[in-house]
C-alpha cells in the first residue's frame, strides 16, 4: 500500500488539475492547469497501465533473447541502453503533426481537444506504439506490412501496404501544403528556407570530404549558419530590389516544391537530405524543449474559451464537421497516429537490448509526443481568439484584408479590431498574417509571443517568428524529401506484383518511375489543396485524419489478432475497444466526407453542387470559367473515391482481423509466428 | 559526468541514425575477428546510405 501512496497522490492532484481546467468558466485559466493535469495523467499511467500491459498482457520475458541480442551485427542489430534509444525513437515519431493537429483543433476551444489528447494518448495511441513495437521484437523487428502478413495473410498485408502508401501520399500533400501557406507572399520566411539549401550542401561535403562522421561540428556550423539566414532575411525582404525575388504566389511556391521534391529525392543523401536531417532534428528537439521551458516560465492565461460555439454547430471556419467524428480525426499525432506503426517496426525494434525496456520506449515515448501536442494546444489557445481565426480562416470568409477578416471574425463572436491584426503582422516581421491556415504560422506567432518573453523582448518577435518557421518548414522539408524516398520504395514493391521489372530498386528507369509516380501522387492533392477555396486545409487534413487513425486501426487490430493468436484473448480489450472507437470514429468521418449533404462537409455534395452550376452554364466562386468549375468537380470525386478507398481499407482489414480472431479460437494451443525463445545464439 | 556527455552524444547520433561505432568494432572483435572491419568514416557512410534505403521514414 504505502508503495501506492505516492502514486495515488499523483491521481488526486492530476484529478484537481483537471477539474479546474474542466470547471472554471469567465475568467481565463493558466495553462499550467493543463500541463500539470497531463503530466499527472501521463506519470499515472505509466507506471499502472504501461505496465499492466507489459507485464500481464503480453508477459514480456526480460530473459528472452531480443533481436539486437540475437542477431547482433554492430550496425542494424544493436542492443542499445534505453535511454539513448528512447530519443531516437521519439526523435522519429515526434514530427510535424503533434504540432498541427492540436492547433487546428482549438477552434473548438481548449476543453474537447485537451480531454482527448490525454484519453487518446493512454487509451489508444501509447497503445497501439507499444504493441507494434511488442510484435515487432519478437518476429526479428519484421515491419508491419511483413506482420500483417505473417499474423493474417497475403491479402491483407497487400491491402494494408495499399492503404499505407495512400497515407504516405496524403500526408506529404498535407505538409507540403503547410509549407505552402506559411512562406507563400513571406519574403523574409523564404528567403531563410532556400538558403538551407545551399548550406545543407555546404555541410554535406564536409561530412563528405573533410571531417566524415563529425555530426556535432557540422551541426554547429549548420546552426550559425541558420542564424545568419534568418537575420539575412531582414533585410532581404526590406529590400525593394531583392524582395520581389522571393515573394511568390501559393501556386508558384506549389509548383516549385513539387520540383524540388522531385530533384531532391533523386540526389545521393549525403549531399542534402542526410545534413538537413541533422539540422532538423536537433532544430526540433531543441524547439520542443525550449517551448516547454517557455510554458513554464511565462506561465501565460488560455485566452481561448474552454469550448467555443462551433464544438456545438460543427461549423467553424477552420474545417467544418461536428465534434464527433471530426475532433477525434484532427488531432491524430498526440492522440493516436498509425503512421507509428510503422516506426516501431522499423529501426527500433532490431536497438531494444531487452523486452522489458519496450514499454518504456513504445509507450513512453508517444506519452512524450502527447506532452507535445499538449503544449501546440496551449500555445495556440494563449493568443487572441480573434488573431486565431483570423490566421486559420480561410480567404473565402476573410477576403484576405484587415479591415473585411477583422469583421467576419468579430461576426463570429470573437471581437477584434483590424489595428490589432496589421499590428501583429508587423510585429512578427510580416505584411500579413490573415488566412495563413495549416497551424505552422499559428504556432510560430504563439512561439514568438512564448520566446519573446523569456529573450529579446517585443523586438526579437520578428526574429522568433521567422525561427519557429524555419524550424517548421526545414523538418517538413526533410519530411517530404525522405517520405518521397519512402514512398517509392513502397511504389517498387507493389508494382513488382504487377511488373516484375520494378523490384530492381537501383536501376535507373525503375527509380525515375516510381520517384515521378510519387511526386506526381502527392503534387496532385498539393496542388488540388493550394488552389482550394477553402485554403486546402479543410479538404486534406480531414482525408489525412482519416487515413491515419485508419492505421492506426488496422495495427490494433493486427495487436488483436496476435493476443488471440497468443491464447490471451481473455486481456484482449486492451486493444479491442481503442481498435473499435477508431473503426467507429474513421468509418463515420469516412461516410460523412463522402455521403454529407452539406457541401463544406461531403465531398459528393459539393461535386454536386458545382456540377449542376456548370450543367447551367454558371460560374461559382472561386471558379473563374467553367474549366475550372469542371476541375473542381474532378477533384471532389477524386477525394470521394479516396475516401471509399480508406473505408474499403478498413472495412477488408476488420474482415480479415475477426475471421482470424475466431478461427484461432478453435485451436487449444497458441499459433503465433513469434521466433521461439530457444532460437537464441549469440 | 563524462558518462552522462557520452550517452547524450550517443542519443543525438542515434536519433540521425548513426550507431555507436565502438560498439560495432567490439562486436566484430568477439564475433567475427577474421572480417576486417570498417573505418570510421566508411562506417559512416554505410549507415547514412542505409538510413534512407526504403523503410519507413519518419513520422508526419
């Protein structure tokens, strides 16, 4: 009992926690309330339900030879101390959707996306990390395509590997577009983005021909030199001449990512996309602990109402929908993110030195992705409500002025005079901040507010502005340089089915073809996103909601149909019910994307609607001819079909998933594929 | 405390995915002491080429 004591002082101080964040109405709370409850809620279920998974569900055997033991070759298989592991494998799944979830969510107030944060992350996402890693380590770090095979068959470990690479597509559109909307008409944002360019080059041939191996000097040399780009891009955008050169249109800076995408993940890595990694990832570590100091010390009061009108109407300005299904698909890294099953079958399974370190790897680190998107929640519920929205807004409701953005959104309910808005542009350094959607300029102009206060004061806003930018833009760029490798490594594999030629993933014909197929998927919906109406947001994040917690569903009941296979299906509610909630919440949000009547929500609708304008001979908005009107229709049904797509994914895999659950009932004896604990040689 | 400055260099190389090169020169000595291991920096460049051969990537 008394080791319980302490513990059970934590649960009580976590629950008063929450209940002033829950209770307090009219006067704003202190995001510390939140930071404290997280943290007492994280603390507790770590120590009872990390480990009553680890212990009781799964029984893991400390004394069982993991694969870095077993097939130890001092370069993939390395039993590693799991601290050192710990940040390598957060450093992997923390990116930039922890960041922007939460933030797009806020428009619904501080209360539903915080509570779901936290149930989500215990309940579901820690999960589901954990068990993958779990399934994973015991079957020689296979990846999860490889399990799903092996646990239950060919076809849907094919359908499964469709689905992830329609993800993989999805969410590099969505980043790509994010960039998009933060540097589009930025000359100071990019002007400091190119320069990474040439610099990461730069470092490249100095890990290349000086000093190989020299990561910490040549991410010194990397930090300086980003530091001076930004300070570089001051004057840059001060200056008439140089300016215009970098200030471009959203479907200039769209077709030019899409080049750059193209080029960049057909260069050998050590020239760009290994040195901008480095870059990147100490950026983000070094950003993510530097805002949590920031939260701490500045202690700011959420100006956000706990819950605004739109959690009730389901018709906010920043995507449209009501709370359920659509919150629980906005926020899907710092919740729950399938896209981490694919990590932790990747590379950390083949580095655990033990089995009793998985649960604190597996669930631990995604506890410390949830404290992420914890903090993105706070950072964007401290600014103005009026600044907010009118930054998240799309042009279509703010047509892009002070004046006209400052009273749509005062129409809303949320005040705010269009001094303030042209005030806070200049203050960050730029000409405008309004309907810059995607959440990274959001939280850059929260990150400014936060870092201002602790160095620099209100004249180094502009500064901290262009740094969280830069910090954003460079790890999404790296995203999308590697995710475009990824994807075509995926693309080789599944036309191999179909032409064998493609499994040579070196021959050059192969390479181009699978690289220009994957640039070509993702700048299809980049494209479709930029010159969306409704700022592209609406229309991608909700598809990449979907598909994402779709994994994520698929990997839970993948855990499901291994606790079956292992003869623990007595424990097996574990992963049932955050499998179920996901099908529940995906299938709705599927159907209603495709099926709603109302076009800001149904994909068909909207079709609809411009296809019977266009039959009239008339021109909607934002259309301009009826080319256009006709391209947008395309495009409607293109997202529909997606969607069926997702559905028919999850759908198959449930399917398949109960069919093995009730055929392995039958058998008295467990029928896992596991590698057998006597398989170990040193 | 230069425990504690290793390990921390050890996690920021192993979160770029650069293993521990003197774990893997011991490992070659007590397994395989016939094979002629790698230099630092060939090491180097075998792991970064593999870092972003196929696989998964990194999270959104």
């Amino acid at each position: 009992m008394t080791r319980h004591l302490p513990w059970i002082l934590l649960a009580l101080a976590g629950a008063a926690c929450l209940g002033v964040v829950a209770s307090v109405r009219g006067e704003p709370v202190n995001a510390l309330w939140i930071v404290a409850a997280a943290l007492c809620v994280y603390l507790v279920a770590y120590r009872y339900y990390a480990r009553y998974i680890a212990r009781v569900v799964v029984a893991v055997d400390p004394a069982r030879a993991t694969p870095a033991v077993r097939r130890a070759d001092g370069l993939d298989y390395v039993a590693t101390d799991r601290r050192v592991l710990f940040g390598h494998h957060f450093a992997a799944i923390a990116g930039a959707g922890p960041l922007v979830g939460p933030v797009l969510a806020a428009q619904m107030g501080y209360l539903p996306g915080t509570l779901w944060i936290l149930a989500g992350v215990v309940l579901a996402g820690a999960v589901q990390d954990f068990m993958v890693l779990f399934i994973s380590m015991r079957r020689d770090g296979r990846s999860l395509g490889e399990l799903i095979r092996m646990e239950m068959g060919a076809v849907p470990g094919t359908i499964a590997l469709v689905g992830a690479f329609m993800i993989m597509v999805i969410i590099l559109a969505v980043l790509a577009l994010i960039v998009v909307r933060a540097l589009a008409e930025s000359p100071w944002g990019l002007f400091t983005v190119v320069a990474t360019v040439p610099l990461a080059m730069v470092m490249g041939g100095y890990t290349r021909w000086l000093r190989p191996g020299a990561i910490g000097e040549v991410s010194v040399i990397g930090v300086v030199g980003l530091v001076a780009a930004i300070l570089l891009g001051q004057s840059v955008a001060a200056s008439a001449s140089l300016a215009p050169w970098f200030t471009l249109t959203p479907v200039a800076l769209c077709v030019g990512l899409i080049g750059y995408g193209a080029v960049a993940s057909l260069l050998p890595v050590w020239l760009l996309l290994a040195p901008r990694d480095y870059l990147s990832t100490f950026l983000k570590i070094g950003a993510i602990a530097a805002l949590a100091i920031g939260i701490v010390l500045l202690a700011p009061p959420l100006r956000m109402p706990a819950l605004t009108d739109f959690a009730a109407t389901g018709r906010g300005p920043v995507w449209a929908g009501p709370l359920f299904p659509f919150l629980f698909i906005t926020i899907a890294c710092g919740a729950v993110s399938g896209f981490h099953a694919l990590i932790a079958s990747g590379t950390t399974p083949k580095l655990i030195a033990s089995e009793s370190d998985a649960a604190f790897i597996g669930y631990g680190a995604m506890l410390m992705e949830s404290a992420v998107a914890i903090m993105a929640l706070v950072a964007a519920c401290i600014l103005d409500p009026g600044i907010y929205l009118a930054m998240n807004a799309p042009a279509a409701i703010t047509a892009g002025d002070p004046v006209t953005a400052a009273a749509a959104v005062s129409a809303m309910g949320f005040p705010v005079a269009p001094a303030t808005l042209t005030e806070t542009a200049r203050q960050v350094g730029e000409t405008t901040i309004i309907s810059r959607a995607g959440g990274a300029p959001t939280l850059a102009v929260a990150m400014a507010e936060i870092f201002s206060h602790a160095i620099g004061g209100p004249a180094m806003k502009a500064f901290w502005y262009h740094f969280a930018i830069l910090f954003e833009a460079l790890f999404i760029l790296t995203a999308v340089d590697a995710g475009t490798r990824a994807g075509r490594f995926m693309l080789h594999d599944l036309l191999a089915l179909a032409v064998p030629r493609f499994r040579d993933t070196r021959g050059f014909a192969p390479g181009l073809v699978a690289t220009l197929l994957c640039v070509g998927a993702w700048g299809f919906f980049l494209y479709q996103g930029v010159t969306d109406p409704l700022g592209g947001v609406n229309t991608l994040w909700p598809l990449f909601g979907i598909s994402n917690q779709m994994l994520a569903a698929v990997a839970l009941l993948l855990a499901t149909v291994v606790l079956f296979r292992m003869k623990r299906a007595r424990y097996a509610a574990v992963t049932v019910v955050p499998a179920a909630w996901l099908v529940l919440c995906t299938g709705t949000a599927g159907v209603m994307k495709l099926a709603h009547p109302d076009p800001a929500i149904g994909f068909l609708a909207h079709a609809r609607r411009f296809a019977e304008a266009a039959a009239r001979g008339e021109v909607l908005k934002p259309a301009k001819t009826l080319a256009e009107m006709h391209r947008i229709v395309l495009n409607d049904r293109i997202d529909a079909g997606l969607c069926a797509l997702f559905l028919a994914v999850v759908a198959a895999i449930l399917v398949y998933a109960v069919r093995a659950c009730l055929a392995v009932r039958r058998l008295d004896r467990p029928s896992v594929s596991e590698i057998p604990p006597s398989g170990a040689t040193a | 405390m230069s425990a504690l400055w290793r390990r921390l260099a050890q996690t920021a190389r192993l979160m770029v995915g650069q293993p521990d090169y003197d774990a893997y020169r011991r490992h070659l000595a007590e397994h395989h002491p016939e094979r002629e291991a790698m230099t630092r920096a060939q090491f180097f460049r075998e792991r970064e080429a593999a870092r972003y051969r196929g696989g998964s990537g990194r999270c959104c």
